[in-house]
C-alpha cells in the first residue's frame, strides 16, 4: 500500500481529491513565480551589507547566477538570494 492509498483510507476519496487539487494548485503559482524577472540578492548575515545583481530574464537564470557568485566569493558572512520582481 503506498502513501496514496493510506491517505485514501484514512480522510476518504472526497479529501483525497482536494488535497490533489490543493498540491496542484500550489505547485502552478511556485512554478509561475519563476517565469518572469528575479534579482540576486547579497547581504552580510549582520544586515550591514546589501547588494543586488539583475534582474535576469528568470528564476534558473537568477540561481546560476548567484551560485556563480556565491562561488567566487569566499566570505561565510554573506547570503545569496533569488528574489522575483513582482509588480508593486
């Protein structure tokens, strides 16, 4: 019996079917959110310093980009980020 089934028994085929629906649903807008421009963002762990790189065409395109960054600098203090621009 796998995860599915088990889930089936135990909140019935109705809650199975929303869950479905509900995972799908969620999973199309993270998956929107990649299209469209996103930026790098570079910031010291103390919040002192902030940097942004972009934008890029896309989310994959941000995320090369910032592991490309993150590898080139050695400093353990800084956090990379992919942020998309949404509209305000």
């Amino acid at each position: 019996m796998d995860d599915f089934d088990r889930l089936s028994l135990s909140i019935g085929r109705d809650g199975v079917d929303a869950y479905a629906r509900l995972m799908s649903t969620l999973v199309q807008e993270e998956l929107a959110l990649l299209v469209g421009p996103h930026i790098v963002v570079c910031s010291s762990r103390d919040s002192t310093t902030l940097a942004y790189t972009g934008p890029y065409p896309d989310g994959l395109t941000a995320l090369i980009a910032a592991e490309r960054d993150a590898g080139q600098i050695e400093d353990d203090d800084l956090e990379f980020r992919v942020s998309p621009l949404l509209p305000p």
